[in-house]
C-alpha cells in the first residue's frame, strides 16, 4: 500500500476516535491486506495520538491470547497496540458512555517493566521474565471495536490498524510482587451492578499472563522496539469481552490480587 493511503487510513480511525465514532470500513484502497500494513497504520495512528496535549505511550497491550478467539479470526498468535496516558485512569474512575462507540470490558494481568528492556539480549525465556518485570496489578482494558461489523468480518488486519481494538486502560491503584503470585490458576470473577456477570480464569491468556508478556517482549525486540521502564504490559483478558451501558458499576475480582472498580455513566 502506498504511504498516502496508510497516513490515511491512520487519520480516518484517529478522527473516528476522536469523535467516538463507528465506521462500516475504510476506504478500498486503504483496508490493511496483511499484518504489516495493519501495524504500519497501527504505528501511524499512534503518532497521531501522541499529537494529543500531554499524552504519552505507557506500554502496550495484548489481545487474542486464547485459542477460541484466535479461531474466531482465523489467526494463530496474538496481536497488540498501545496504552496511553490519556487514555488510562486508576481504579474507581468514572467514564462517560459518551466518550465511546460499543464498549466491551476485559479484566487482564499487567505488568510493570523494572527497567528499559535491552533487546540485544533476546529471546527472553520465563527464567529471565522476574528480571525484567518489577510488579505485577490487575487493570480493565476497555476494547472498542470501531468497526460496525462482527469481530469475523472486522479480520484481524483492521483490529491491528485501530490500535488492536484498545480504547481505554484502567489499573488498580496497588501494585503487587509478581513472584509471589501463580498465575496457571488464578479466578477472575466480573460484577456488574453487584451481580456476577462471568467467571474466568488467568490460565486462558496463553495459559499464562506470563507467556503472553514473553510473547510481546520478543515479538517487539524482533521488530527494534524496546519496552522501557515503568511501560506497562497488558496481557489479554481472563474472561470473554463483556458489553457494557450506561449505568453499570463494574467490579473486576481478582481474589488476592484485589479489585479494579468502573462507574459507567
């Protein structure tokens, strides 16, 4: 694809965000037809986010961490995006339904970088993993399709180019010693309204959140691209994406790892 139609499709979806908006498709000759067209407008519209008053990138995300959405999109590994400042809160926040299009949840694992990443020394396996992370916190990540179409007909090459469908980000306030924590086997359990919604487990993010912040590290370190200390890794979600309204107040459970809470207004 040439450069002009990639910067377009990047300001097309920027503006869509920018307006909370929804879109049935980019235009033809700017629809991603693999995944390094996706990620090079993935990367476009991340400069165009960062154009925004005092924001910046605070680490990334992760999605299609499970083999059922995998299948669902007809890939074979994960995919990410960016979080960003702007775009991220601390648990007990409200958020404005109006600030969104058709907004799911997703109670994920984060991580927090110790220090810049030396990617000259990848591969990283799971014995270097505690030398590279400094806490572990539970978060939301609030995806938002952009697409007015269903996740199978959206393909996985629009999902890259909007960001990897990330919108919003909210972390717990607290932040926790990740050696002190089995991640094969941890509950995850989402309340809205008070009611429990769904159940799920942190064994389905690559059967472990850590597996998943291995995946990005040495997927990015291929690509040149460093995580830098204090960055965050969000690591897919523990449960299906969950919609949500108006009205809801939301609590993710984390057992030991305690609570993330949303107001939806």
């Amino acid at each position: 694809m040439k450069i002009n139609n990639l910067l377009k499709a990047a300001n097309i979806l920027f503006k869509h965000k920018l307006n909370c908006s929804g879109l049935k498709s980019l235009p033809k000759n700017c629809i991603p037809k693999n995944t390094t067209e996706a990620y090079c407008i993935q990367n476009l519209l991340k400069n165009n986010y960062l154009t925004l008053k005092e924001n910046f990138s605070i680490g990334k995300k992760v999605g299609c961490t499970n083999k059922k959405a995998q299948e669902q999109i007809n890939v074979n590994e994960p995919f990410y995006g960016n979080l960003f400042f702007k775009y991220s809160s601390i648990s007990g926040c409200n958020l404005s339904s109006k600030n969104f299009f058709q907004p799911y949840l997703e109670p994920e694992i984060a991580f927090k970088i110790k220090n810049d990443i030396n990617i000259n020394k990848a591969p990283f396996n799971n014995v270097d993993f505690y030398n590279l992370i400094d806490k572990i916190l539970p978060c939301i990540e609030i995806v938002d399709f952009r697409f007015t179409k269903n996740l199978k007909k959206i393909g996985i090459n629009n999902l890259i180019a909007t960001n990897g469908a990330s919108d919003y980000w909210i972390r717990s306030e607290k932040f926790y010693n990740a050696k002190k924590y089995d991640l094969n086997d941890h509950e995850v359990k989402v309340y809205i309204n008070n009611k429990l919604i769904e159940i799920g487990n942190t064994k389905s993010v690559l059967n472990n959140p850590v597996n998943s912040a291995l995946w990005i590290i040495n997927k990015l370190a291929l690509n040149g691209e460093p995580l830098l200390k204090d960055q965050y890794i969000s690591t897919g979600t523990c449960t299906k994406a969950i919609p949500i309204y108006p009205g809801n107040i939301i609590k993710a459970d984390f057992g030991t790892l305690g609570k993330v809470e949303i107001n939806y207004i």
